[in-house]
C-alpha cells in the first residue's frame, strides 16, 4: 500500500510537471498597455461631520478621516457605466493603516486592467498613541512619546460605523461614477475584512 501511495505521488509530480508553461525565448518581454485609462477621485463620505486628524508617524497633518476614493476606467476619454463596483477597506489592526496604500495594487488590475471601479475607503482609527485629534486653533503636539500628547481620536465602533455611512454612501452615488449598485463586491484586508458590512 505504503509503495502504491509513493508511485500515485511520483506520477502526480510528473504529471503536473508536464504543465509548465515553455521556457521563455530571449525575446524582452513586451508591456501591454492597460485597455483603461484610471481617473482617481477622493470624496468625503460623511461632509457634514469632518474628523480631521494629525498621525505624527506619517507627517499626515490635517488629514481627514472620513473620505474614499473612486478609482474609475475610462476609455478613450469617457468613463464605462454600468461597473462592477469593489468596496475596499484596507487593514491596519484597526489603529494603522490608510486607503491610499492599496491604490497602486489594487488601481492597475482590477480598474486598468479589468474596468472595474474600485471604492477605497478611510476610517477613524483607534490608537491612542500617535493620532491626535485636530482641534481648531490647537497646534498638534511636537512631541508624540510624551504621553500627554496622546490621545485615542476613535474607539472601535467608530471605524465601524465610518464603513457603514461609506456603503451607504456607495449605494446612493456610485451610479454617478459608472458603477452598477446591484453589482458590489465587499473586500476587506485583514481588520479591513472585520470591518466589510
């Protein structure tokens, strides 16, 4: 029995051996233009209740939490309608993390490539070690390991709450930008996936 099962391996090796693609000729390889041009829109998805913060571990200074990108196909300077929509939320345990990381992965083949919109969204995160929460006429701190710098800008229903309104968002004004509202996929990058409604 124990021989029948490492002959069955061997020619299963040997079989999916024979299904390598040929070795490559000396040619370069050619690029191929992607068939879509890609037009990036940033949108806040909750206007009437800014959260403006400051991360002092990227030099994010005033930046506001609550906003999206649309990433639309064009083609020959006219955008496709009708798109199957991707509704990302990108991942950062909750506390790290912005959508403007996965633009160049998810940008060149689902939308160049493939003509699909994709949605990325921003969230409030929950540190409370290096966000500070933008008050008017208050500078952020200079500082961020003195822990009186500190300070917890959301807990953690809050960047639950901010994918939410973003869907909603999504639902009411994707048509706009091309996309098909019967035709939306949810994804979401580790605590991004936690999130996805």
């Amino acid at each position: 029995m124990t021989k029948c099962f490492y002959l069955l391996c061997l020619l299963s090796c040997l079989a999916l051996s024979s299904l390598r693609p040929p070795a490559c000729s000396a040619q370069a390889p050619t690029s191929a233009t992607p068939p879509y041009e890609v037009i990036v829109t940033q949108k806040m998805y909750l206007p009437e209740e800014p959260f403006h913060i400051t991360d002092l571990r990227y030099s994010k200074c005033d930046f506001e939490t609550r906003t999206l990108q649309i990433c639309q196909p064009h083609r020959d300077g006219y955008p496709l309608v009708n798109r199957p929509v991707i509704f990302f939320i990108h991942g950062g345990a909750w506390v790290d993390g912005y959508a403007s990381w996965y633009t160049d992965i998810l940008t060149p083949v689902l939308t160049a490539e493939e003509g699909w919109i994709v949605v990325n969204v921003d969230y409030r995160l929950t540190s409370e070690q290096v966000l500070w929460l933008n008050e008017p006429g208050k500078p952020p701190p200079s500082d961020p390991c003195q822990p009186e710098n500190r300070a917890k800008a959301a807990w953690y229903d809050d960047n639950i709450q901010d994918v939410a309104a973003a869907f909603q968002w999504v639902l009411q004004h994707i048509a706009a930008y091309g996309g098909d509202t019967r035709n939306i996929f949810l994804f979401g990058h580790s605590a991004g996936g936690h999130l996805v409604p």
